[in-house]
C-alpha cells in the first residue's frame, strides 16, 4: 500500500511544470517548492510535468534539478522523478558500473527484493535505455556462485501465485538439508536451483517446513552453507519471500543506525518503495522497533531533504 498523497482535485502538468521553473533559480532556488510539488505527484504525474516542461521551456526538468539543486535532496528528487522500472533499471547500471568496484548491494537489493513480473519489466526498461542485455552485463561484471544465483534469478520465469505443492514444497526442504551435508560439502547447484525457479509462497512454506522437519531455521542452516554475495542474495530472497515489509524495516534501521545514516540506501529504498508498499514497511518498523519510521528519519536527516523524505513517507496516522 502506497504512502503518496496527491491533490484531491486533480492538479495541471502546465501548471506544476510553471510553478517548478519559477522555482528553479540556481543558488536561489525555491526548494521548498519543488519538494512539495513534486513530493505530491504519482508516477504518471510527474511523467506528464516532465514533458510539459520540456515542451514549455526547451530543457529536461531532470537537467534543471541536477545544475540547480545539491545534496541529498537533489539526488532523491532526481531518483523520483522517474518511473518504478525505469528507476530500478537506472540504479542497477550505476551499482554495475560504479568505480572502483561494483555496488553489490544495491544489485543485490533491486534483483532479489522484486517479484518476477517486476523483473521481466525492469529488463526491458535496463535494455531500451542502455542497449545492453542485464544478464549480460551480471555476467561481465559478477563472479562465482553469486552471478551464476543472479543471472538465474533474472531469466528463469516463476509463478507468482498463491498456490502451491505440498508434496514438492516437502522434497525441497529436504534437498535443502541435504545440500548442507558436510561430508561431501554444500550443494551449490541444489541452492541456486530451488531458490531461482521456486515462487515466494513456495520458498516460505519451504522455510516453514524445513524447520518443522529439522528443527533449524532455514536462514540459520544457510548461513552454515554459503557465505559472502552468494549467501546475502539468498538470504535476501528468502526474506522477501516470508516477511518484503519486515525485510525492507530492517534495512532502513540498518541505514538510519549505522556510523552515520546511510543516505544512499534510505533514499533508495523511501523512494523505491513508497508507491508500492510503504504502508506495510512504516507498520512493520512501528512494530519491530517500537517507534515511527518518520521520528527515525526525522531525528537523522535534515533541510529539504529531511521534508522530502517524511513527505513521501506520509502520515504516521
């Protein structure tokens, strides 16, 4: 469930795209204005306030924002501005591409947090953009167990109903045990076969019936089994598959409390998530942390980006 708030009678491109030109004013700019406007705007919105400033005033709206605004605010505007597809295609070719070393994390996140469909659209998107297969690229710039997990992850087609086979959800759970035999080592191929063709309502009844059968949890025994990228892709499939909201919670606390906020993860996430399932991620961190997400973000962050972040957010009641 979405956390955006739009005007309740509707609001004009030409309008919104006028206001934001007067605004952009370099060192004097208005930002107060923009992030209200644009704090306020869904995906189609903002799509049509970008064409319409374009046709007004003969320049990108994203190039105005990146010479005039600086710091945070700019760079979580400039994410929200696009699409959800477009915008995960966007972040993953930057984390591929980032020097000196690839953004594991933020590859990491994107893939293995999104649903199948969401996969097959941000393909596309990464494809029509930059004219380069993803997998292509994972497989350039990857190695090992982790690009072979990803590289699946991205082109074998998984339902996502929510039915599912008792009986197999049983035979997986106990290849899964013994794929951790330490006699004859960790069964790689048995990991990244289960846990790139099966669906998330498999894979958590599978977390389920794996700890009624061994008594382990799952997470707990693939932590004994794989390490490194390979076992945090795992991981973060495994997750997402019982608890996307609890998973999402606990990577903003991550961001918010560690030696200092990570901003490049909490804008990702606050602005990846809020027209999807912010709600559901606000309610799971009321939950698990006792507190707000929006007192977490207001105590750590600060100016126009602090009022942008808490205005996607939206209200804690």
């Amino acid at each position: 469930m979405s956390t955006l708030t739009t005007p309740p009678n509707g609001c004009s491109p030409r309008d919104d795209a006028a206001q934001l030109h007067k605004a952009l004013k370099g060192l004097r700019s208005d930002t107060a204005k923009i992030v209200n406007i644009l704090a306020h705007r869904d995906s189609e919105q903002r799509d049509l306030i970008q064409q319409a400033y374009e046709t007004s005033f003969s320049e990108p709206l994203y190039k105005r924002i990146s010479t005039d605004l600086h710091g945070h605010v700019k760079r979580a505007l400039k994410l929200w501005l696009h699409d959800a597809l477009t915008r995960d295609a966007i972040i993953i070719r930057k984390a591929l591409t980032s020097s000196p070393v690839v953004d594991y994390q933020a590859v990491n996140e994107i893939i293995c947090s999104r649903t199948p469909s969401q996969i097959r659209r941000f393909k596309d998107a990464y494809l029509s953009t930059y004219h380069s297969n993803l997998d292509e690229d994972l497989d350039k710039q990857l190695s090992g167990d982790h690009k072979k997990l990803l590289v699946a992850y991205i082109t074998i087609q998984r339902y996502e109903g929510p039915e599912l086979d008792e009986a197999l959800v049983q035979q997986d759970a106990q290849q899964l045990y013994k794929s951790a035999d330490k006699k004859v080592g960790t069964d790689e191929k048995t990991l990244i076969r289960i846990f790139s063709e099966r669906s998330s309502t498999h894979l958590a009844a599978v977390s389920s019936a794996y700890k009624a059968s061994f008594g382990t949890p799952l997470e707990k025994a693939l932590k004994q089994q794989a390490s490194g990228l390979f076992l945090r892709c795992l991981l973060i499939i495994l997750r997402c598959a019982i608890n996307p909201s609890m998973y999402f919670a606990k990577i903003l606390r991550k961001a918010i409390k560690g030696m200092g906020t990570g901003d490049t993860r909490l804008i990702r996430v606050i602005v990846t998530r809020t027209e999807i399932d912010m709600q559901y991620i606000k309610e799971a961190y009321l939950t698990k942390y006792g507190k707000p997400l929006s007192v977490a973000v207001r105590s750590d962050t600060s100016g126009h980006y602090r009022d942008f972040l808490l205005q996607l957010l939206g209200s804690d009641y």
